[in-house]
C-alpha cells in the first residue's frame, strides 16, 4: 500500500479510536459527528481488510492488527504535530551557523568590517561567507535554492519572489588623487569634470552603470584612459595617478584615507543610489534570516524602511 492510496484523516480517527475506545468520544474530541466517525472506520475497515476495533463491554477494543499498528501510527502522528507546531529558535550567542551574503566588492569594502565587528560580540560562533553579485536571474537562483542568504546592493533587475529592504540611499561624487590639481578646488567644475582623464568602472550585474548611461544621455564627454570591471582597485590606482572616477560616496569615504585620496560633489546631477537588503520568500520567516538582516539594518540603515516583496 502506498500512502497516496490512504487518507492521512483516516489514520487521526485510528489513534483517537486507540485512545477512547468509544465513537462517540472520538467525534467529540475531532469536533465531528458519530456517523462521520462510523464512515471513517468503515473506509479504514475496507482499506486494511481487518476489523480493526471491535464492539466489547468496555467499548470499542483494538484487533491483534490494530495493536500492532497503534505504536508506529502514534509516532508518526506525534511526529507530524511537532514538526508542524514547532516554534524554531534562533540564539545568536550560541548559534554556529554559516551565512552567505552576496554583495559587491564595494560592500564588502564597506559592509563586511563593521559587520563582523558586531557578529564578533553578538554572535561569536557565526560566520559569514561572501561572493559577488552575479546576473539578475542567477542571483535569484542563488536566493531561491538557499545557497546565498541575502543579497545586498543596487540591483534593480532583482524581481519575482525577492523581498527588498532598503538601507540607504547615497550619491555618487569624484575621486582622486590628494596630489591631484583637483584636490586644491573646493567643487569640481563641469569643465574640469571633461578636462580630466578617467577611470571607468563597469559593475556587471549592477545598477553602476546607470549613472554612465545618464552622463552619456546628456552629451557629457569624458576622456576615459583605463576601464576596469570592478571598484576594488581603485584606490590603488587613483593613489598613483592623476586619473579621477566616479564612485558612491560611502565608498570614497571608506578609501579616502588609507589611500590618501579627497573626494568632491559630483557636477552631473546623477540619480542617487538605492542600497537594498534582499531575501527570498522562502526564508522571510527564518528565524536566523531575520535575525541577520535585524543586525544589518540595525548596523547600516539610515532610517527606517519596511519590508516590501519585489
């Protein structure tokens, strides 16, 4: 017999039977009625081809059969109400669990160093695994499977089951060298802006490029010398040149120092940047999921943003 030739109400009617020995207590603790109670029995009967419950002076006494099936049939029920009734518990103190988190390199420059200072008092057990945010559609895979946790950034193509939670928003300004003829300058100019040469930054899987788009929709040329594909290395090469790039504020305020770089408003009204946390459907109950994205927006938020489904 298979289990999808069986109704699992049946085998409920079973183990109160084997607790009451009477119908008519059984229909009231199931909150049904004695002739449905009689009808399950009945199907029950049929089904296993024994009588199963018989008809005594001290009620309605189990069939050898019966006995033998009440142990196993009363662990799987009880296993079922637990497994169903459970509340799962999430102690960051004790808990050793491992997150992974998809990010840029950006956030990782700028996220993961504050973040493992927190986890390192809150959660000393649990660790943190990062990779970077790869296409939209993979990225949802990720999410979706449970191999990625939460994904942070500016990842506007990240649709269709994903809750978003926004974090910040920033701006994005120039970058360069302290040594720079720009770092005299309080504000950069437009025309210094196209005068300078440039490092370009193409973020694949990102929303970064957005701000090229609008700087070449408005006619604004740069002499660009040196395309890279990620923000990483920035600061080591705009410490050693007389480049300039265009990059999130709350990133050159990260770099600027060690790497002895300034940083001005940019001259191009470019759209600021939306910072999200993002999750799957699947995991916006987890305790610990919820947990760590508590812990991150407690940690980076500038105020205060709802939960919204993407």
């Amino acid at each position: 017999m298979q289990l999808k030739d069986i109704d699992l109400n049946l085998l409920l009617v079973f183990d109160r039977m084997l607790a009451e020995k009477r119908v008519s207590a059984v229909a009231e603790s199931l909150g049904l009625s004695q002739p449905a109670i009689s009808n399950a029995l009945a199907r029950l009967r049929k089904l296993l081809g024994d009588e199963l419950f018989l008809r005594t002076a001290r009620g309605m006494e189990p069939t050898p059969f019966a006995l033998q099936l009440a142990e196993p049939v009363a662990y799987a029920m009880g296993a079922l109400h637990t497994a169903l009734n459970q509340q799962v518990v999430f102690d960051p103190a004790t808990s050793t669990r491992s997150f992974t988190l998809a990010m840029t390199d950006i956030g990782e420059i700028y996220f993961t160093p504050r973040l493992m200072e927190t986890l390192s008092v809150a959660a000393p057990g649990v660790t943190i695994s990062t990779l970077r945010n790869n296409t939209a559609t993979n990225l949802r895979d990720e999410l979706e499977s449970g191999h990625v946790d939460i994904a942070i950034g500016l990842l506007p193509q990240l649709k269709s089951g994903v809750f978003q939670r926004r974090l910040f928003l920033q701006r994005y300004v120039c970058l360069f060298s302290g040594a720079h003829p720009l770092a005299r300058k309080r504000s950069v100019s437009l025309k210094d802006f196209s005068a300078a040469d440039h490092v370009q930054v193409q973020a694949a899987g990102t929303g970064h490029g957005k701000a090229d788009d609008v700087m070449a929709a408005q006619g604004i040329q740069r002499r660009i010398r040196l395309k890279v594909p990620h923000f990483v290395a920035i600061g080591h090469i705009l410490q050693s040149s007389e480049m300039i790039a265009t990059v999130p504020e709350r990133l050159a305020r990260s770099i600027a120092e060690p790497f002895g770089l300034v940083w001005r408003p940019h001259p191009v009204a470019l759209p600021q940047i939306a910072i999200n946390l993002f999750w799957h459907a699947k995991v916006h109950r987890d305790p610990g999921n919820q947990w760590l994205r508590g812990v991150l927006f407690d940690t980076f938020a500038d105020g205060d943003g709802g939960a919204s489904a993407a």
